[in-house]
C-alpha cells in the first residue's frame, strides 16, 4: 500500500507541476528525491551514552537506524579531534520519505507553538529546502523522559528541482505550509 502523500503526488501533484511548467517529459515534472534528517551531538566527545540516546530517538522519529556523522578536523577550542563522533544523521527515501514528510506536514508542524507557516527562504540554489526545528521533543514518538537535552533537528528535502521557486511550488501543492511573504508570487512561470 502507497503512503498517503505519495498517492497524492502521482495523481494530483504530478499532473498539475506538468501542466504549469508547460513540459511534455514525464522525467522533467519534479520530484522529491530524498529526506536527510540529522542531530548535532558534539558533547557525545565525553559521554558515548549521549551518542546512544540519541541514535535511539532518531531511529523513532524516522523509523531507520541512524550513522554516526564524525568530525573532519580537529578543533582545539572545542576539545574535538579528528574521528569523533559529532552527529547522527539518516537518509530517507521512497515509502519511509513520503511517510515521514506526511507526519511532519500535517503532525509535526502544527505542534510548534504560535506556527505560522516554514519560511520561504530556506531553499538553495539548487532548490532543496532546509528545515531546522529546535527540539526533538516535538515528534509524537518521543517523550522528554527519553531526552537527555534539548536538540536541534535538520531536515533536508532534496528535490530534483533545479529552481527554488519550482521546488517551493511542489511543496506547496503537497501541502507544506508557507508563511505568507508580501509581494511574493506563488505561480511559476516558465
């Protein structure tokens, strides 16, 4: 059976990103290829349980084992060597990516107190968009029992959108809720 937001993109999503982009490939209509979510745990230097706990909380919020994310150089102001594990990081894709952007659509996002909508301009260049959250307590599958501190949750949706405005529309149309910027034009024109 096909996740709920899937289904949605095959058949109303899809369709509509075709007709307004004016294109005759099926391959050129964008798509979301990927979900990263990641979690910085730089105090895991002095206490691996740090590292386990919250490897644990981002298994439950993603529903796939973690890898540990290590440091590239070494930072002496930090106390950080080369090799240390600095982070937790998980790479989402087909059934579990759509699942996952349906729960933080309509579940997730609607938690954070006084939400009014993501920001518009948190795409790059290349049209992913890049979503910081600042704790981890907010996803219904984690308690505050099971968190050793608050953290920050990363999430990237790689999209094969080669333009922002083009990757925002589909988010649009998939139901991610934008904040409302004056001026701002949500049509694409190609």
């Amino acid at each position: 059976m096909k996740p709920r937001l899937e289904k949605l993109y095959q058949e109303k999503v899809f369709p509509s990103l075709k007709r307004e982009l004016e294109v005759r490939s099926d391959l050129a209509v964008p798509k979301i290829e990927k979900i990263v979510i990641s979690i910085g745990v730089g105090d895991a230097v002095r206490d691996k349980n740090i590292l386990n706990q919250n490897a644990q909380v981002l298994t439950k919020i993603s529903g796939q084992k973690p890898v540990i994310t290590r440091a590239k150089k070494s930072i002496a102001g930090f106390g950080l060597r080369q090799g240390h594990p600095i982070g937790l990081k998980v790479t989402l894709r087909k059934e579990r990516m759509w699942s996952f952007l349906d729960k933080l659509i309509n579940l997730v996002l609607p938690l954070v107190r006084d939400f009014q909508g993501v920001s518009p301009k948190s795409f790059d260049k290349k049209g992913n968009y890049n979503l910081g959250l600042n704790e981890q307590v907010i996803f219904p599958e984690v308690s505050y029992e099971e968190v050793d501190k608050r953290r920050g949750v990363q999430i990237t949706i790689v999209t094969t959108a080669k333009d922002p405005k083009i990757s925002q529309r589909l988010l649009e149309l998939l139901g991610m809720p934008f904040k409302k910027v004056k001026g701002q034009k949500l049509k694409v024109k190609s």
